[in-house]
C-alpha cells in the first residue's frame, strides 16, 4: 500500500534507525577506563541527567562568569553534567571537559541498525524520498550511515552543522530551503524523540510518526501516527 498523501519521508537517526543506547554504554564504559574512574554504570549515570536536566531547564544551574567563549557556554551544560557526576573521583573541570570530549568522539565506534531499518528503507526508498534529519553533526552522523550501510537510500542528509538543532523552527525553515520544498503537506516525519522529532513536527505543521517501542506515554503532545515497530510503516504507509 502507498500513500499518496506523502512524497517525502524524513527520518530521525538515533534511536529511530540506529541503537544508540548501545553506543552511549559502549562510550561510557570506554571513558572509565580511559580516565581509571571509579566503577560504575550508564544507567547510574541516565538517572543522575534526569535531575541534571531538570534543574537546568529550571534555571538552577547557570553558567560562571568566568566562561567568556560562546562555543564553551554551548558545551558548559555537557561539560557540568559529567563534573557533577564524577565529583567522587574529584575530577577538575579541565578533566570534565576530556571526559565529555572523548565520550562524545567515541559514540561512533558501535553503530547498529534496530532490527528491520534496512529492510523497511529499501522498500520504502522505491515509492518515497527519503531524507535523514539528526541533531548528529555532519562528521557523526556521516560515519554511523557509511558504518551501517544506508547512505544510499537517503537523498538529502540535514544535521545540526547547519547550527540548528530540533525542534528549533530554524532547523525546519533549513531543511525546507536545502529540500527546495515550500508544501510540507507532502512529508511526513518520523522519530522516537517526543520533545524533539514530534513537537518540532507539530510546530512546524508537519505530519509526525511517533517510534515508541517502549509504548510510553505521549505526554499531551500528539503524534499524527504512533508506531511500535518501524515495519508498521510498510502497512502504515
């Protein structure tokens, strides 16, 4: 079955197509031997940013005075998370920021498919556009899609080198203009990330497809369409 309502299918990476929960606890164990960090667990570390990130979008934690460059004010709340986290190895900030720094470098090296994504792209990819929308960068995003083999079945790659991130307005109004596209009627979004891929969709008047294996709650943001498996596109669509 086609539907004819779409001509473009934009798909979100992470978690979407690949899994990236392997490739932070790959990452993560790498950085604690790297740096001889005392013992302990991703999911110790995922538990610890859901109050980190919570008090930040609160506004609790601002950054210092004495952090004048606007590319390290970007990376302070990345840096901060793991100086926190790490405070009984009693690391500097300095360490903080290699530690941040190698674990974002190495999430490249375990890059695997979710069961099924290349299956369902080659069929896909015969009736549709397919395009790849990350917050990856350019370098990131481009060696997890040589490493598993699909570059090919996308036509139009945007990443956040454009120096917009979803679910910024900015990113769509790029993608847009890179796509030469003005009628976003013809798309369809799909991603696992509610607050990112769906409600960037939603406010940009995008048809949206939620990936929710995990079949979570929406959180009163409303998908077009919500998926358990990425093969439900084949009937879906």
């Amino acid at each position: 079955m086609v539907n004819r309502k779409y001509e473009i299918l934009i798909f979100d990476l992470d978690d979407t197509l690949t899994n990236h929960q392997i490739a932070l606890k790959y990452s993560f164990q790498k950085l604690l031997k790297e740096f001889d960090l005392k013992k302990t667990t991703y999911e110790n570390l995922e538990d610890f940013s859901i109050k980190y990130w919570e008090q930040w979008n609160r506004g609790d934690i601002v950054i210092p005075s004495w952090i004048k460059e606007e590319a390290e004010k970007k990376r302070f709340k990345y840096i901060n998370r793991f100086y926190l986290f790490f405070q009984n190895n009693e690391i500097t900030y300095e360490t903080a920021k290699k530690i941040n720094e190698y674990f974002f470098e190495h999430l490249t090296d375990k890059v695997v498919l979710l069961p099924n994504v290349e299956q369902v792209l080659n069929m896909l990819s015969k009736n549709y556009q397919l395009v790849l929308a990350t917050n990856s960068n350019d370098k990131h995003a481009f060696i997890k899609l040589e490493k598993t083999k699909i570059k090919h079945y996308f036509f139009k790659i945007i990443t956040s080198s454009s120096g917009y991130f979803k679910p910024m307005h900015e990113f769509y109004d790029y993608m847009l203009k890179e796509l030469s596209i003005n009628d976003t009627s013809k798309m369809l979004i799909i991603g696992d990330g509610l607050s990112t891929d769906i409600q960037g969709a939603i406010n940009y008047n995008i048809d949206s497809c939620w990936f929710n294996p995990n079949e979570l709650d929406s959180d009163n943001i409303n998908p077009t369409y919500n998926i358990k498996s990425i093969t439900e596109l084949l009937y879906l669509l």
